[in-house]
C-alpha cells in the first residue's frame, strides 16, 4: 500500500494541490487497490511483486489527469446541459405544433409532431444512457440491449404512425411494425458480438430465423415476393445458422489438432 502511494505521489509531483487533483489520486490508488486484489485472487503472494505489476501497468498520471478533468468538464456540461437543452426541444417541439396546425387546420395529423418529439427525445436519452452503460461492467450491457431494443421499437411505432396517417389507405403500412422487431433483433446482435456477450452464440441461432421470419412478412405483404414462393428466406435464415456452425467449427479446428498432437 506504501508503495503505491509513494508512486502516486511521486508521479503528480507536478500537479498542482488542489481538490481535483485529491480526488483523481484516490481514483488512481483505489483503481491499483481493486487491481493488486485482484491478482492476489489469481494466486500471486508477493506483495512486491503486485505491486511491481499494478505500478508498471499505471501509465503516465500526470497525462491521465488532464483526461480525468476533460472528462470531468464533459461531465459537468452534461449535467446542466441536458435538462436545459431538454426543456428548450420541449419549448420548439411545442411552438411548432402549434403553428403548423394553426396554419394547415390538420389537428388530425399534426399531433404526429408531438409524438415525434416526445419518441425523439426518449431515443436520445436512451442513448446517452446505453453509452454510459457500455463503459461500465457487462453486468449491466443487458440493461443497454433492453433500451436498444426499446429505442427500435419506438422508432417502428412512429413509423407506423406516420405512414397510416400521411399516406394512401391502399398501402400496406403494418410491415413496419415486423420490420421494427427485425431492426431490433439485428441491434441486439450487433451489440451482443460488439461487446462480446457469453450468450451471443444462442442468440445468433435464434435470431437469425426470426430475422428471416420478419423480412418474409415485410416483403410478401408488399407484393415484392408472393407468400407461397418467399418463404425460401426462412430457410435462408437457417442456412445462415448452418453456416455460423461450420465457421466455428472451423475457427477451432486448430484447437482438436494441437490437443490430438500433445497426446501423440
């Protein structure tokens, strides 16, 4: 403990004293505390040589600490600006419903301003939300694939929304609400295989034919492919499975060789 202390303190000599520069060293000397515990659990006793380990893998702090107050700054900012900024989209989204509907007399579709902007600002939220859930620990990535999952839907349902009101009776719009799960699906994967999810295998084989399921319905109820001959894209979608199946056989392939050599 000694140790890491007298490097820290050693290593923002330079820094001036001040209480930005108290709380980014505590940050530091907790970060290497949760780190010297942690290869202690792996089985190393030596005292010198974690912290050997823990010092070396520290880096520059004094380069650190201007991130640490940049991203403090940013921190800041955020905090007062989101509500405000929140409250001015409020304010705009308001005024424009308004004079567009004084303007065209279409209450009956103007309303779709609102429920944009509320969609809107609920999608940006969410978003500022998962980016701060992907820095913090897996446990909580399936909180951010829930709201991906959220911020999809919400835009399917806008869509759906607007093209039932501002187009032609005589088109189909309901494929959009399929199409929005398929969208959200395809998300949830990118983001499972983006951050490494233990279970991101599983989903692949469920959510392909699902996918393929959602794209059939989209695209037969438009006419672009019949019902009777479009369901070759389920069976795509299980020949997609297949084909993840193969790669990872494949991929550890090289793993069945190296354990039949070390026996022979």
């Amino acid at each position: 403990m000694n140790r890491l202390i007298e490097h820290i303190e050693s290593s923002c000599r330079n820094l001036e004293d001040n209480k930005n520069t108290y709380r980014y060293k505590r940050k530091v000397l907790e970060d290497m505390k949760a780190k010297s515990k942690e290869l202690s659990g792996i089985g190393l006793a030596d005292e010198n040589v974690i912290a050997d380990l823990v010092i070396s893998e520290s880096g520059n702090l004094e380069e650190d600490f201007i991130e640490f107050e940049k991203k403090k700054k940013r921190k800041k900012l955020l905090k007062i600006g989101l509500p405000v900024g929140s409250l001015v989209f409020i304010v705009l989204m308001l005024v424009t419903y308004f004079i567009v509907s004084g303007v065209t007399c279409a209450w009956g579709k103007t309303w779709l301003i609102i429920v944009g902007g509320v969609f809107a600002l609920i999608i940006f939220l969410f978003i500022l939300l998962i980016a701060k859930l992907c820095t913090m620990r897996r446990v909580f990535h399936p909180i951010a694939r829930v709201l991906i999952v959220l911020c999809t839907i919400l835009l399917a349902v806008f869509t759906f929304l607007f093209l039932h009101i501002m187009v032609p009776t005589e088109l189909y719009v309901w494929p959009t609400l399929p199409a929005g799960v398929a969208v959200a699906l395809i998300c949830d994967l990118i983001f499972s295989f983006g951050t490494k999810q233990k279970l991101r295998t599983i989903s692949f084989f469920f959510y392909m034919p699902a996918i393929a399921t959602m794209i059939y319905v989209v695209l037969a109820a438009n006419s672009v492919v019949t019902w009777g001959g479009g369901w070759i894209i389920i069976l795509l979608g299980l020949f997609a499975d297949l084909a993840y199946i193969i790669y990872m056989i494949a991929s550890n392939m090289k793993y069945f060789t190296y354990k039949q050599e070390v026996e022979e």
